[in-house]
C-alpha cells in the first residue's frame, strides 16, 4: 500500500458519517429490539400497578439503555466479521469493510455505548442490569465467536441473545418472574428462526460462500422450509398462555399465527423458494410489529 492509499484510508477513517454510524450499530436492529424492551416494560407497569408517570427515569434509563446495548452487540458483530463481510454481497459495503470506519475505532464505539448503557439499565435494577451483560455475552461471544461460524443451529443459539430485550424491559420495572414475561421471551425466542431462515434461503450462495453452515447451506431449502413452519406451529400454541393480556390480543395473535402457518403449507408447493422466502420475511417483519404494538396498546386497557 503506497502513501497516497494510505493516507485515503486514513481520512475515510476519520469522517465517518452518521449514516455509517448506523450501519455499524446495525440501527433496524436496535430499533425493534428497542420495542420489545418497551413493550416489556409496558406491561409490568400496567400489569403490577407502578406508576408510569412517576417513574419517568425508569422509562429513559431503559430504553437508553437498552438501545445502547443492543447496539454495542452490533458494533462488536461488524468487528468479529469482517473477515466474511466482505465475501456476502449484502455486507461488503459495511463502513467497517469500506475504511470509513477502522477496527479499533469501532470497538472503542461498542465498548463506550456498552459501558453507558449497562451503566444505565444497572439504574433501574440489577437484574435489568445483568440481563443485559447476559445478553451482550450471548451475542457477541457465543453467537458471533463461535455458533455462527460453528454450527448448524447457529439461528436457534442466537435467538436467546434476540429474546433478552422484553426481559429487560420488564426486570427494570419488576424484577421478577412471572408468566408474561417469559412469554414474550418465548415469542421473541420462537420469531427469531422463520425469520433468519427467510434471509438464508435469500442468500443461501452467499453464506456457502463466507463458510457460514446456515440450515438451507447444509441441510437444503426443504429441511429449512420444515424447520420454520415447527417454529411456527410453537408460535401458534403461545398465545393461549397469555391470557393476561385479555381476550382481543390472543384472537389476533391467533389471526397472525394461522396466516403464517397458511404461509408455511403454500411454501412446499412454491417452485419459486426465492419468492416464497421473500414474502416470509417481509409476513415476519410485518407480523412482530402488530404483534408487539397490539401489547403496547392492549396494555393501556390491562
């Protein structure tokens, strides 16, 4: 590398902008994981009494908290990955790959945003604040260090790290266990695969490029197709557990879950996977919005 690339690395180091900055953190991660937290938090004030307005500082500490966990999470994965990144034709423009922004600068970014935020949701409770580190060792170490690159069920391993939001969005207002809670835990958990398997059968010649044993690279389209409608199928069951939530939220997540398992059936008779695997990822964005904004509003009337 001769001075002039040189010193052209070096200024796109330096100017980033705030467009590459949410890239690294992986910003629509952030923000839907940002909703479930609050939708946790939601419902343990509804469901055990607290106040809402006179515990404000709960509700910025959480979601700031949160927030910045989840992107640290994110920050962390560009760095672990950058040695596939640039293989896969959907991450090769990440600023970690382009220069814009260095290796070093992007952990020192993940370390200050984890730092701050356990910081912050160790304010509302330590079990808040402990789910939290949980959830930011399981990502970033089992799931981007080793699972990912490891093993078949790497979707189902880093599905626990995606599930922890609701949690510490509940921890943070009552630090306890109890069937809410880790009901949304579940639904979090039991999204997590159809989801990610959609983007695998979109990208399946990518990740067998990278090395990365995703389920359609090793096992084929069908055994994937079959493996997300049995996530599915436990989605479905879920919502009868939930009652606390009233009447109107288990008719329409019951509404959503037969329409994804319809969607399921129709994909074995889909010649098209790519097409099938497209609408399957757009229902499952789609279906968790509903879903977790339903909570937010039905908890207004809990």
């Amino acid at each position: 590398m001769n001075q002039m690339e040189k010193t052209a690395k070096i200024d796109a180091a330096t100017k980033f902008t705030v467009k590459d900055f949410t890239e690294l953190v992986k910003i629509g991660i952030v923000n839907s994981n940002t909703i479930t937290a609050f939708t946790g938090m939601w419902l343990a004030f509804q469901l055990t009494g607290v106040s809402f307005i006179q515990n404000l500082d709960i509700l910025i500490f959480t979601i700031l908290g949160s927030g910045m966990v989840v992107a640290a999470s994110g920050a962390f994965n560009n760095v672990i990955d950058r040695d596939i990144d640039g293989i896969m034709e959907r991450t090769k423009n990440r600023p970690t790959m382009t220069g814009k922004i260095s290796g070093k600068r992007a952990l020192l970014v993940a370390a200050v945003l984890g730092v701050v935020g356990e910081a912050l949701l160790f304010m509302t409770t330590w079990q808040a604040g402990v789910i939290g580190l949980i959830g930011i060792f399981l990502y970033v170490v089992v799931y981007s260090m080793w699972a990912k690159r490891k093993l078949v069920s790497n979707t189902i391993i880093g599905s626990f790290s995606g599930a922890v939001p609701p949690l510490i969005g509940w921890f943070a207002v009552e630090p306890t266990f109890s069937a809410v809670p880790i009901m949304l835990f579940l639904v979090m958990f039991c999204w997590q695969p159809p989801h990610f398997y959609a983007i695998a059968i979109k990208r399946k010649e990518e990740y067998a490029a990278a090395g990365i044993p995703m389920l359609p690279v090793v096992k084929g389209i069908e055994r994937t197709k079959w493996s997300t409608l049995f996530w599915v199928v436990l989605l479905t069951i879920l919502p009868f557990f939930m009652w606390e939530l009233g009447l109107v939220y288990v008719i329409l997540a019951t509404v959503l879950n037969v329409i994804w398992l319809m969607l399921c059936l129709y994909g074995f008779k889909m010649e098209d996977s790519m097409k099938w695997a497209r609408i399957s990822f757009v229902y499952s964005i789609n279906y968790m919005t509903i879903l977790f904004v339903s909570m937010v509003v039905i908890g207004v009337f809990l």
